[in-house]
C-alpha cells in the first residue's frame, strides 16, 4: 500500500507544477498550491480558454511568460518545473502525457488515461522508459474507507473473498448534466459511459480483489430513457421555452438557473459557463444557446444510462458491478464483499483539507494530490497508489467489459502481465 503520505519528511522547496488543463479537475488539484504553498506551487497554465487560464494565473500569481493557449508551446522552452497535472479532455491525453515523460515531467494524468488500449499502453510505456512517476486520477484509490476495506481484506479480516458486489448510481441530474447533456454525451467525442465514468469502479474492484487475473468478463447495458420517442406530449426542444418544464425532473431550469439564484457558483453551473463566472445572466444565455438548455430527449448523446459487468478472477473470485443513471443519489457508491468470515465493525478517519470537501469525491482528491507531491518531492513512487502498470491492468478490462457489451459475448481476458 506505500508510505502514510501524512508522514513524510518536510520538503525544503515547493514541488514546482505546470497545470495543463485549467477547468474543473485542473482547478481541484491547484488548489493544493492554496493550502500548501510550502509544498507546491503553480508555475504555469495552458489552456485555450481565456477565462480559465486568466483564472489560474490569478489564483497562483503566474507571470505572464507562463501562461500558455497550447500545450505544445509549454514543451517549446528548457525543462523549468518537476511535474505537470494533464486535466485535458479525454481524448487529448495520449499526446501531452507522452511529450511531457520524454522531457523528463513527472505526470499527473486525470482518467481516464486515455481512450483507446493502445494510447493507455503508449503512456505507460513513455512514463516507464522515461523514468518519470504517473499517478492516474483514479482518487479514490486515495480515499481513507477504501484503503481500509484493502487493508481488512488483506488482512484477512472477512477470510477468502468469494464474491464483490459494487453499484455506482450517478444520480438522475449529474447524468443529464454530464451524459446526456454535456461533454461526456457522445462516444465519438468523449468516450464511453463505463471508461469515462465507472473506469474509477472497475478500478477498484481489480485493486480489491489483488494479485488475481480477471479471467473473463461480461457486460450487458443500454441506453435508456433519454430518447426521443419517451419526450413528453408538448414539450420544447429547450427547457427556458418549455410549457411542462416545472413537472420535468431534468428541467435545467430548475438544474441551473434555480441554483445559481441560490447563490450556489460551483458544479454544476460552472461547467456551462465556461467563458464567463456564473450569475443569472451569463446562466440564462448558457441554456437559451448553449447545449445545456437542451431537452433531454432532443440530444445526441449515445452512451449507456445503465450497465452491469461480471467478472470472474483467478480462483474463482466473482464480482458484479452496476452502474445506473437512475437515482436520487449522487455517486455514493454501495459496496458488499463476501468472504468465509464473518467481520466486525471498523471504521477509517480523513484528514483532508476542509477546502478539498466538495469536489464530488469526498477527501480522495486532496489524498491523491498530495501523495503525488510527497511522492515528487522525496523520489519515492511507492506513495503513489494509482501507478502505470496496475491502471494500465484495470483499464484494459474496461475495455474488454465494453468489448463484451457490444459483442454480445464473454470475452476470455489474455494474461497481459506475459503478453
């Protein structure tokens, strides 16, 4: 499991990070600059986007020089920084994760590595022979309650496992925003549902059940309701112009504009306003023009609202996996685990930052950012516990789950340990 991250030796200098990607994700991880400025500090940011780089530079008072439309020009100038956090759109990993190893950056990918197999393996063979440390953002590895259900496992704490059972329900609203609405709606834009959401579960469930190969898988899911054939009689293709907005659960008014009267800035209205600080106004065009005021039924997103992966490990260890759309709940995820022993009851305490609490992950991003420094900081990887070659492990069996999906089959997973 590595090093307690909270015990390492006190740096003499702050670990010095360019930001590549300044939106939401690339936002969350500077923050640790705020609340540890004695640790790390933000030299750079690229972006294409004017206010979300113009944003980052004055959070962290980054001088003009540093601030960067491409990535591309960043890699222009000699080495000047030790790490770069990649927080770009999903299908712009591969590239930046690549140039930024082979010109010696310890990297910081945010997941999905990538999406495809083959791009995932390309930055971890670049990282490897670069010899520079990745940590994946998959956060909650770094969550204190699932490093202590590792920790018992390991342990022995429930005997053998025999079977793990995991549901991810993404919540009703936080699908619509993000899946049906927004930049995760469409596989040929983004990726798809399993990768871009639930790479994070199929993660740990590989993580929980060790050293074991997945041996086979099996995927079943659909999307479901948001079609346009289930649109209600005399709805509008946008919600401001709706005459039943007020009865429909995924009214943006009520998502957006409703919110951000509250008084409420942060996700989701400040995903739709992405050149601008959300108010009423600069809201209330976002959804008369912008794809977030669109009905849910009159868009081209193609990803599954609901999905189920099988697996069955080495030994004969089975775990199900559920991830639906449908809930009231937002991503609290439910886990069971049965072993041949019956367990007490344990418990696992959090020291995060307080300014780290609502960023839809609990602690784990302020765990995760901070094992990544620690670990730049002092050399020492082992305090990453998202590293190259077991995310790598975990992200091919997403792509093999989705492979069974739409082939309609059990797909017999290769020892990719030896392959």
């Amino acid at each position: 499991m590595g090093q307690n991250s909270s015990q390492v030796p006190r740096m003499t200098s702050p670990v010095r990070v360019i930001v590549t990607g300044a939106g939401c994700r690339g936002e969350i991880y500077s923050n640790y600059a705020s609340v540890h400025p004695e640790r790390m500090k933000v030299v750079a940011v690229s972006d294409p986007r004017k206010f979300a780089r113009t944003k980052l530079q004055k959070q962290h008072n980054i001088p003009d020089e540093n601030i960067f439309e491409d990535w591309h020009s960043v890699l222009e100038r000699d080495k000047f920084a030790d790490a770069v956090l990649i927080c770009t759109p999903d299908r712009l990993h591969k590239e930046p994760a690549v140039a930024f190893a082979k010109k010696g950056y310890h990297v910081l990918l945010e997941k999905p590595m990538a999406t495809t197999a083959e791009d995932c393996t390309a930055i971890v063979e670049a990282c490897i022979q670069s010899g520079v440390m990745l940590s994946v953002g998959h956060v909650l590895r770094y969550d204190p309650l699932i490093q202590k259900i590792k920790e018992l496992i390991d342990a022995g704490a429930v005997g053998d496992v025999i079977h793990i059972q995991h549901l991810e329900p993404v919540g009703y609203y936080h699908f619509a925003h993000s899946f049906v609405r927004g930049n995760w709606r469409n596989e040929a834009e983004s990726s798809f549902a399993l990768l871009a959401k639930s790479c994070h579960d199929i993660d740990l469930i590989h993580h929980w059940a060790g050293a074991r190969r997945c041996v086979k898988v099996s995927s079943f899911g659909s999307v479901s309701h948001f079609q346009k054939k289930h649109k209600p009689a005399g709805a509008s293709d946008r919600c401001l112009d709706c005459p039943i907005e007020k009865e429909c659960p995924y009214s943006a008014c009520k998502i957006y504009l409703d919110t951000v009267k509250q008084g409420h800035t942060g996700w989701p209205v400040n995903y739709i306003c992405p050149s601008s600080f959300p108010d009423i106004e600069s809201v209330t065009e976002a959804l008369r023009t912008g794809p977030y005021g669109r009905c849910v039924y009159e868009c081209d997103n193609d990803v599954c609202s609901n999905q189920v992966v099988n697996m069955e490990f080495e030994g004969g260890v089975t775990a199900a996996f559920s991830m639906v759309a449908f809930s009231e709940e937002i991503c609290i995820r439910k886990t069971t685990i049965y072993g041949t022993k019956r367990s007490t009851k344990h418990t696992a305490d959090s020291k995060a930052h307080w300014a780290f609490g609502m960023t839809g992950h609990g602690d784990a991003d302020y765990h995760l950012i901070h094992a990544f420094i620690s670990a730049v900081a002092n050399n020492d990887p082992s305090l990453i516990r998202s590293g190259p070659e077991e995310t790598l492990l975990s992200h091919l069996l997403v792509f093999e789950a989705e492979r069974s999906r739409l082939e309609g089959r059990v797909v017999y997973c290769e020892d990719k340990k030896h392959s």
